[in-house]
C-alpha cells in the first residue's frame, strides 16, 4: 500500500520512479517454462511480452548489477531487502531498537511525513552513463569530477553563477577517430 502511494504521489509530481521487489524466494520464473530455458542457456537477459505487460529476467541477481542497467531516474524503491543498504522507511507498528529509519509510516497515515524524508535525502551530485547505461560513482569520484568541472565552466565567458545545472555529452569514438586523422 505504501509503495503504490510512493509511486502515485512521485509520479504526479514529474518523478520518473523504478521500483524493485526483493524476495527470498529461489526464481520468480517457472522452472521448466522458455523464459528459465533461456536464462539457464546462458542469456544475459529474457524478456516475456504479453497482450497487457512485459517482464525482465536478468541473470545477476544484485542491486548492483540492475542499478547499472536503469534508465536514468529520480527513483529506485526496493520493496523488502532488509538487509541492503539503503535508506529504509519502517512500516507498521513494529518495535525497532536500531534507529536508521529516515521514517515510519502505519496503514492509514498520510505519506506527507514520508514524502518529505525523501525529498531531504541527497542526491548524486555527478552521475555518468556509458553508452547509456549508468556507472556508479563513489563520492570520492564524484567531488573529483566536480571540482574539475567547476574549475572550467566558472572561467568560461557568460556563465555568471555555479548555481545551473551542467549537462556534457562526449562520443569517445568520434572524438578517437578525429584524433587518428590527425
């Protein structure tokens, strides 16, 4: 109930929102069926496609390797996964004894509180893609980049403020070729 709220109330307000459900069991696939045939002959990927839905099967099985091939996004929830850092919020009247919750929330309440303890997590500053796909980026790296970036991009002639968001797109193979050419 509350993820689906999450999801609805992000989405009108602009947010793009992934989500993840973390399970213990074994599969979600069918032993037996062509989409667990497929992943078991070695493919890396199996989509199924259906008159209403389609699904993914990836055969790594880590937050990692799906964050990697994400489209870019503002939201990643992950239903369950006790144990994966992250931010987590509580759900229920459960008695906890460790803190780390960014918020607790029960059946009935509104997500307002919820909303707002996710609106003051920090963001990735820096964010890369490589051929589209998503390169994590330790915090080190990131205020590398940065540093380096702002170094630039303030000496330049009409930018007036740091304070804008940067956008830089590089092809590497086309910037390769015109340096073999010359």
């Amino acid at each position: 109930m509350l993820i689906e709220r999450l999801i609805q109330t992000l989405t009108s307000k602009g947010y793009t929102v992934c989500t993840l459900k973390h399970t213990d069991l074994d599969s979600f696939d069918t032993a037996g069926k062509d989409t667990a045939k497929h992943l078991n002959a070695g493919a890396l990927m199996v989509f199924g496609l259906s008159k209403k839905e389609s699904i993914a099967f990836l055969s790594q099985n880590t937050i990692d390797d799906i964050s990697k091939i994400l489209p870019p996004l503002d939201f990643f929830i992950i239903e369950g996964g006790k144990n994966i850092v992250c931010p987590k919020i509580l759900v229920g009247e459960k008695k906890v004894i460790d803190g780390g919750y960014i918020a607790k929330w029960q059946m009935g309440e509104s997500i307002e509180k919820v909303i707002e303890s996710i609106m003051v997590l920090p963001s990735d500053s820096i964010q890369l893609y490589v051929d589209g796909r998503r390169i994590n980026l330790k915090p080190f790296v990131q205020r590398a980049i940065l540093s380096m970036l702002l170094g630039f991009v303030v000496s330049l002639k009409g930018i007036e403020s740091a304070e804008c968001e940067l956008i830089i797109k590089v092809n590497l193979k086309e910037f390769n070729q015109q340096l073999k050419e010359i």
